[in-house]
C-alpha cells in the first residue's frame, strides 16, 4: 500500500527560535522532508528567527548542516538546495523592538500564516504581543507552542490567559509529539473504524491498563531544568495523559477537532483523586555507566523523580473497575513506549488437560518500532491433544503499509502539516491542559509536603521494587520493559 500524499496550502512559517535545538533537531528537518516527499510546496517560506545576528546564507548554511546531521547525508543536492532556498532569516529579539518591520515585510498576503514558538515559554507573551502590535498575525493565523505548558494550574492558567490576549483558541496549536504518532492515530482507527474491539472496550472485559514509557539515559545535560520538573511534570501530565485519554474515550459523534477534545477533556475529569499508596516515586543510582540522578542534577537533597508509577481510576460507567497503572522512568533496562490492553480471562475454561486459557493481551507499541500486537489462544500443533498455546498476531504499521518505515513521517511532520492545514485534532486544548494539571497538581502538592524520598533503583532495571509491588498486590504484573 503505497501512501498518498496530499500539498497543503502555500505558507509563510516563522519558527522562533530557529537556532535553537529543537529547530535544528527536529522542525527544519521535518519540513525538508515533507518539502522531499512534494508536501510542501517550493513557494512557502520558512522564516528563521533568533536573537543571533547572521545572515541569510549562514541561517541556510547551519540548516543544511542540521539536515545532514539529522535527516541523512545522502540528499539529492539539487532537492536539498531548492528546500535551503525556501529559507529566510530576521534576527529578532522577542523582548526588543528590532527586527519586527523586517518580518513583516517577508509575510507574504494571501498565505497561511504560521509561527512556531520554539523559544522559552516566559518568551510566548512577548512574541504574541509584539506580532500583534506590529500586524504579522491577524485573526487567520496559528501559533504553535511547546511544552512545557507552565508547570502548574496557576502558570497553565496564565500562559492560557497571555495568548488568549491576541489569539483565539481556535489560532493555538498546543504540541504533543506524541499525538502526531502514527500508532496513536491508528488506536483511533482501530477502535473506532472496526466493530471487533469496541464492544470488548470497558470495564467488563478489560482487566487492566498498563501504559509505560521508558527510557535508558539520565537527565544528561537538562538536570536544571529536569529537577524543577520532574517525571510527573515531564511526561505523566502531557504525553500519558494523553494517551490514556484515546484509550479510554467515548467515541466522539464525528472525527472532528472539538468532538475528539471533548471526549478526552471528559475523561480528565473523571479521573478519581489518586491515593498516596498508589503512586511509587523513584531516583536512579549510580552504576557503571554513569552517575547517579543526585549527581546528575548537582544537588544531593534532591526529592524530585526521574521514576514515577502509579495506578489511576477513571470514575465513569466504562472504567468503573479497571485500573490504569502508569510508568515512566530514566534509566531503566530499554528504551521502549507502549500500551497494554489485558483483557479478562474467559470465565470458564472447558480444556481440562490442555491447559487454562491465559488472558488475551493487546500491546500498542509507539517506540521504538510502531506497531500492534495481539495475543491470542489456539490450539498447540500437532497430535498431541488439545492443548493450548498463546501466540501473538503481530501487525507491524511499517509491514502492513508495505514501505521499511523510514517513509513514515516523524510526529513533528504530521503535526506541522496539521497546523497548515488548520486541522487542530492532535492538539491540546487549553481546558483539556488545565485538567490535567488540576489533577496531577494534588499529586505534586502532597509529595512536596512530606519528607519521604524517592525509592532508589539500579539503572538498567525496571524502577524500584514498589513499583512491582503496587501490581503485585492486585495480583498483577508489568509487562517486562524490552524494547
Ligand atoms: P534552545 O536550544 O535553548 O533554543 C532556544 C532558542 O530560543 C534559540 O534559538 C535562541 O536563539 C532563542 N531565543 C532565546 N532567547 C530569545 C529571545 N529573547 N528572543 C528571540 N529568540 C530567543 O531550546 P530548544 O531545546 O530548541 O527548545 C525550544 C522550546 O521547545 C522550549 O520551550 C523547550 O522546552 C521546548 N521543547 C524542546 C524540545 C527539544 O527536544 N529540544 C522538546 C520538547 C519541547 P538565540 O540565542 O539566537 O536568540
């Protein structure tokens, strides 16, 4: 199946931040690669804006080094100069007076008018106030802008309430990289273009969630910023928080940006209030690889999580009864991001000598290599009698859509083609953002007023033995961490 690919309208893109590393990483070389595979189109104009003072050719000289580095080396010349040629650079500070006429005098009318805030958010107001005042944006175009989305209700809130000031909801594209994976869309898919799993999809029939996203590095180089955070912060209140949601959802009445945040926002607010013996905070020690978190972060009183696991219940008449446990951690045995359905076990097995039918278990796996895979019971091969033997019924994405994988667009493609098409689907809402944080925010409050630390762990293990034992004592078990 060879997939289609559609051009978005011609646009001017200003990218904040341009020399930044999530430019360089992550936004340039994903709109090389659209501008390759014919999505882009050779008029848009990605504009480049910094504080550095450089010119236009040494903007497209650092660029093509950027996609050298993180696309391949192996670029057709001719395409990657045609994509460099598409790139202008206005050296901006957001918090001065320079550099605005310029910009301004690059947008070109008639365009979709898009501006990526890739810069601190302490920087989103005055970027927003400033294009405002100059005339760069107007009610038509779209701002994109990062996480972290403040680091509580209270900063949420007031981040919310500086953009609303010059844009409406409706121009404001919250990122979460994980939204613009290819898997996270297809559980959509597969749940609600298929009548075979909605029917199974609740409480009666789904024994529990587990949704784990590990890593193998420490903090590295970001242990300031790390340590103000945390994993809660980091990835418990944005990336699983959202995919808890598509898991967990009421199928909206329509595929449509609101309909979809509707049925997640709901979810949000359905989560009960988590109880103290149901959330393991962890901290990696040192090993022979490396140092230790206290190290890392250079502060040896640290009480803040590089681990968290916790078990959430979801108060409706769906989930009423199937607990979602959630894990994330630094350092842990593999670097691996996937969701596991457990369904129940049959209620009554009528294979007496073959063996007891074990639960059926659905894994969505988003990285490192995308894909589903269920398993399934059938009857072992052979003469030997009736016995029974569960295999797993793979469906690699990569496979099914007949390419190696390495066409598939990276989130950050997706996402940014979703802003120029102005479909805001795989978005963060503002209220969905506050309801998040209006429950993870209790959560945070209760650690940082007692004195209890963090479970240590070894790196390269699975976390701290209570996070096992937060399964165990409802009879369960995590699925063990391998990529
Ligand atoms: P970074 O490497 O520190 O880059 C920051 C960018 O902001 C630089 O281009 C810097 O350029 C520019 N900048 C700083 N002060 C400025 C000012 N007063 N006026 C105009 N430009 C200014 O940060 P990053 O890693 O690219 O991250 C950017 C944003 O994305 C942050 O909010 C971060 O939390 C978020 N984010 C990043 C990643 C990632 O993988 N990197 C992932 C998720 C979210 P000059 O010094 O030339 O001005």
């Amino acid at each position: 199946m060879v997939s289609r690919t559609i051009p978005v309208e011609d646009f001017d893109l200003v990218i904040f931040g341009a020399t930044g590393d999530l430019a360089r990483r992550k936004i340039v070389p994903g709109l090389y690669r659209r501008f390759v595979a014919g999505q882009m189109p050779a008029s848009a104009q990605i504009i480049g804006a910094a504080r550095t003072r450089q010119d236009e050719s040494a903007f497209r000289a650092d660029m093509r080094g950027a996609i050298a580095e993180f696309v391949g080396r192996d670029e057709d010349e001719a395409q990657l100069d045609a994509f460099l040629a598409t790139l202008r650079y206005v050296p901006i500070d957001a918090r001065g007076t320079d550099g605005w006429p310029e910009l301004s005098a690059h947008m070109r009318p008639g365009v979709v008018h898009a501006f990526y805030f890739s810069v601190a958010p302490s920087l989103f107001g005055d970027i927003a106030e400033r294009l405002a005042s100059h005339g760069i944006a107007d009610a038509d175009s779209r701002i994109v802008v990062e996480k972290p989305f403040g680091r509580d209700l209270v900063t949420a809130r007031a981040l919310n309430a500086t953009l609303a000031q010059h844009f409406a909801e409706n121009q404001i594209y919250r990122i979460d990289h994980y939204l613009g994976k290819e898997t996270v869309q297809n559980l959509m898919a597969v749940r609600f273009a298929n009548i075979l799993f909605e029917p199974l999809w609740n409480a009666q029939y789904v024994d529990h969630v587990q949704i784990t996203v590990a890593e193998t590095v420490g903090v590295g180089g970001r242990g300031e910023y790390y340590d103000h955070s945390g994993a809660i912060r980091d990835m418990v209140q944005n990336h699983m928080m959202q995919l808890l949601c598509l898991i967990a959802m009421e199928p909206p009445y329509h595929f449509d940006p609101d309909a979809v945040r509707d049925e997640k926002l709901k979810v949000i607010r359905a989560l009960e209030p988590l109880d103290a013996d149901d959330i393991v905070r962890g901290q990696y020690q040192d090993g022979p690889d490396g140092p230790g978190y206290l190290q890392d972060v250079e502060n040896p009183l640290s009480r803040t999580e590089s681990f968290v696991a916790l078990k959430a219940h979801i108060a409706n008449w769906r989930w009423t009864g199937t607990p979602f446990y959630l894990r994330t951690g630094k350092r842990l045995r593999a670097r691996t991001s996937e969701i596991v359905i457990t369904f129940r076990e049959p209620p009554h097995s009528i294979f007496d000598d073959g063996g007891t039918p074990k639960a059926n278990q659905m894994v969505i796996k988003l990285q490192p290599n995308e894909g589903m895979n269920m398993t399934v019971m059938i009857k072992e091969p052979g003469p030997g009698g009736m016995r029974l033997v569960q295999v797993p019924l793979d469906m690699s994405f990569a496979d099914a859509l007949g390419s190696n994988g390495t066409d598939m667009p990276d989130a950050y493609e997706r996402l940014i083609m979703d802003v120029i098409r102005g479909n805001q689907t795989l978005f963060m809402r503002g209220d969905e953002l506050e309801a998040a944080w209006a429950w993870t925010d209790p959560i945070i409050a209760a650690w940082d007023a007692g004195t209890r630390l963090p479970e240590p762990y070894d790196p390269g293990s699975s976390g701290p033995e209570e996070a096992l034992r937060l399964l165990h004592r409802d009879n369960r078990r995590w699925r063990e961490i391998r990529a």
